[in-house]
DNA sequence: TCTGGGGTCCTAGGACCC
DNA sequence: TCTGGGGTCCTAGGACCC
C-alpha cells in the first residue's frame, strides 16, 4: 500500500479575482464582492483586506468616505461568470491527475498518490502557473499525507510569501512547527463552536489538538472531530470523493429585498423558491416526497420577532411543480401570523430518490410517464433556451417587489455574447 | 433603506416491534 | 412483590463546510 498524497489548490480571492480578470482598471485596487441582495461582503481582494474589511461586514456598514478615500470597487455577485470561471479552472486542474474532487466553487483536491517520485513543490509550481495562463486567476497549492494537512499547508502556501502559492507540509523538516503555527479555529473541521470548547480545555493549536487523547476527542466532538485529529497526526481518514453524488436536499432561500408583511406576498415569494428548488430536483432527475417551508423576521431588528417551519408530504414522490407551490401555499396558511414584517422565506425539499425508481400510486402511474413529466420537460426547455424564468407560474407573482437586490452586477463576460469584451485599437 | 445561501454528517432520544 | 431488553427506524438539533 503507498502512501497517501493530496493536493489542495484553492483559488485566492475567487470572486474578486474573477471580476478583475476581466477588468484591468481593477487590477492593485481593493475589490469586494456582496452577497445575494447585496447584503454582506462574502469576497476581498487582499488589497481590501489589507484595509482590514473583514468577509461578513454589511455592505452598507462600510463607510462611504473610506470608500472613497481608498478608491474601494464593489459589486454585486455574479454567479454566472463565477461558475463558469471555476468551470475552466477545474478543467485546467484536471491535466495533472485523473484523479479530482471538486470541492466546492474555488477548491478542489487532487491526490498525487504515487507522484512521490517528483518534486511535488515543483509540480505544484506548475499547476499554479498553468491555471494563470489558462485562466488569469491565482491558486495556492497545499501538499501533504492527508486532506487536512493539504489544508494546513496550503494555508501556509497563502500566509508566507515566500512559499510562491506552494507548499509541501512533508517536505518540511519540522511538522510540529508547522502544526503549533495553525490557530485551533483555522483547522478544517472546527468551527466556532468546537474551537471555543477546545481553548476552554487549555488546546490552542493544531499540535495540541494532534496530541489530544481519541477518547476524549471523540467524547466531545463526535467521530467527525477523531478523524481530524488523526488527519492532523498524518493518519488519512477522508478519502478523496470523486463521483458526485445525487443531493439529498435542496433548499431554496433567500431574504427579501423589501420586507412582507401579508399571506399573499409571501406566498408568491415562497412559490418563486419552490420553482428553482423543483426545477433544480429535474435536473438531476429526482422526485421528493417532502417540502419544508420556513419563515422568519429580521433578527436583527428591534421588533418583534417570529419564525416558524411546515412541512407536507405527498403520498408518492413528485417533481411536479405545481404539486410543490400548493403545498407550500397550504403550509404559510397554517405557519403565517399576520402583524409580523417578514425578512425572509424559503423551502426545503428532501426524501429524494432517482425518478427511476420512485413507487406508483394507486392508479399504476408515476410522474415519470404521465403528462405532468411532459409539461416540466417542456417548460425546463423553453427556459434553458430563452432565459431563466420566460415561462412561470402566476402563483410566483407578478411584480414582486420582494426579489432580490443586485445593483452593482458586472456583465456576464464569458457567458453571453451581448457581454463580450471588445478590444479597441487606441 | 440595507446584515447570504446552499449543503452534509452525526448523535440522542422517542416510537415501535418482538 | 415483581413492571425487560434489544434492535431498528425516524426526527430534530447541533455541528461543520464553502
């Protein structure tokens, strides 16, 4: 058996990077990036946080002379040039093992299993610069035995200038160093919670963590929080997961760009998230057989507050939106009180299987072969064709006034022929 | 005026069955 | 007088990730 060997290559900045591939003028300038409605910062530039912004901060708490002042760019996210960006990154990434797990937007790990034989800091080096040619955008590449130790040395990839965006955590004389450096709250796998138990017991750093007994580790953050304390230790518990699997929820959610305060209004925003949420469960061909349905006030007003969740269940498995929108509808009018202003809704949709293999009802039919199959096919094309939300449902709404904010979106440069950019001779 | 959205996994406890 | 025990399934809640 040979040792394991990951790669982690993570894009630096994703969002903001993207925006400044295509816009030169951005390029040294403090760039952040905005949430859906424009809420809060969720990408810097390391110029803006060299600024000492922080991700999470309100858009509107930033200070309008400071912007200014420091000449910061803000946008709107535009998630359509994101994933098609992290789409060629990805495939770039794939040229060097043809073993891949695409972890999430801006981060995938690599194994390298049987690649000890190189330079792997070598190997790293030209990853990094491949995805640059290819894409314009700047990853950090982390090396090491396990995914978590992938993690811990890219991370000092980004921390150390001198590390170029490459680090190999086994081809450094002094793993302890390494490991006491890592803060307990910047280890992959401990969140707030765990990280604030674990420095009430004395453990600041990811050595101690490594050096922690099983029993008590496992005692008091479950078996998940052993294996990263093995993982850390050099011992690989997470294997790399290559093949997607099929979801097992999909929840669709978003606050409001104005608050509601009747039935009606929240019952069109919420069918708007039933919509995505079923038209998400046909892309991959499933049915579900359940729908949640929550909603909530703005938690952070002085007003008063409520919030609740219903959920219905269908007698077999669907993927028909209209069955999702009057469930929904039936659930707001048990969970709706009126005198609240309402900040956001959403649904969830679970108990997913494969439409193959969803049971018949008492007439022998089943969604996949009747009519209501080929309605959903028919709208999905008409939209995949000519634009997200060209056919919909009256139950959605007409004007809307709860849809989101994007105010400050930049054009869809890879994606759209309108938004290509031209060159011009000078 | 304005504070994100979409996922996964694990565990404890209750329901139910024999 | 004595009031079981073990297995399985489901759900809610809590933790984490990006």
């Amino acid at each position: 058996m040979s040792h394991n060997i990951f790669a982690l290559v993570d894009c630096n900045s994703f969002y903001a990077s993207c925006e400044k591939v295509f816009n030169p003028d951005l390029i040294h300038k403090p760039v952040g990036i905005l949430s859906n409605n424009d809420g809060i910062i969720v990408a810097l530039s390391p110029e803006l946080k060299k600024l000492g912004v922080r991700r999470g901060t309100p858009g509107f708490k930033i200070d309008r002379s400071f912007i200014r002042k420091h000449d910061i760019q803000i946008f709107s996210s535009n998630y359509t040039l994101y994933g098609d960006m992290s789409g060629r990154v990805m495939q770039t990434l794939s040229q060097f093992t043809p073993d891949i797990e695409i972890y999430s937007i801006d981060e995938a790990f690599l194994s390298l299993t049987g690649f000890g034989y190189m330079d792997l800091t070598e190997y790293g080096r030209k990853i990094r610069e491949t995805v640059w040619q290819w894409t314009g955008l700047p990853v950090s590449v982390g090396i090491g035995p396990t995914k978590t130790l992938a993690k811990v040395a890219n991370r000092f990839a980004k921390k150390h200038s001198y590390a170029q965006g490459v680090f190999d955590i086994s081809q450094h004389p002094d793993r302890r160093k390494i490991l006491e450096w890592v803060e307990v709250e910047d280890i992959w796998g401990v969140g707030r919670q765990y990280a604030r138990m674990l420095r009430r017991n004395g453990i600041k750093n990811a050595y101690q963590l490594s050096q922690t007994p099983d029993k008590w580790v496992q005692k008091k953050m479950t078996i998940v929080g052993l294996r990263t304390a093995k993982e850390l230790r050099g011992i690989s518990c997470i294997d790399l997961e290559e093949d997607i699997d099929p979801k097992k929820e999909i929840v669709s959610s978003k606050s409001f760009g104005a608050p509601v305060t009747d039935l009606q209004g929240l019952m069109e925003a919420t069918a708007t998230y039933c919509l995505r949420a079923v038209e998400k469960l046909r892309e991959e061909n499933q049915v579900a057989s359940q729908l949640t349905v929550f909603l909530t006030t703005n938690r952070f007003k002085n007003e008063p507050q409520y919030a609740n969740y219903g959920t219905a269940r269908f007698p077999v498995p669907s993927a028909y939106t209209p069955d999702f929108i009057r469930a929904s509808q039936n659930i707001l009018k048990k969970i709706f009180r009126a005198g609240y202003k309402y900040k956001k809704s959403g649904v969830m949709i679970s108990d997913i299987i494969h439409e193959s293999r969803a049971p018949l009802d008492i007439f022998q039919s089943c969604y996949l072969d009747d009519k209501r199959k080929i309605i959903m096919d028919c709208m999905d094309a008409v939209n995949r064709k000519m634009g997200n939300g060209k056919l919909t449902y009256a139950a959605a709404g007409i004007r809307c006034p709860w849809k989101m904010k994007r105010e400050i979106l930049t054009p869809c440069y890879t994606t759209s022929w309108k938004h290509i950019p031209t060159v011009q001779a000078v």
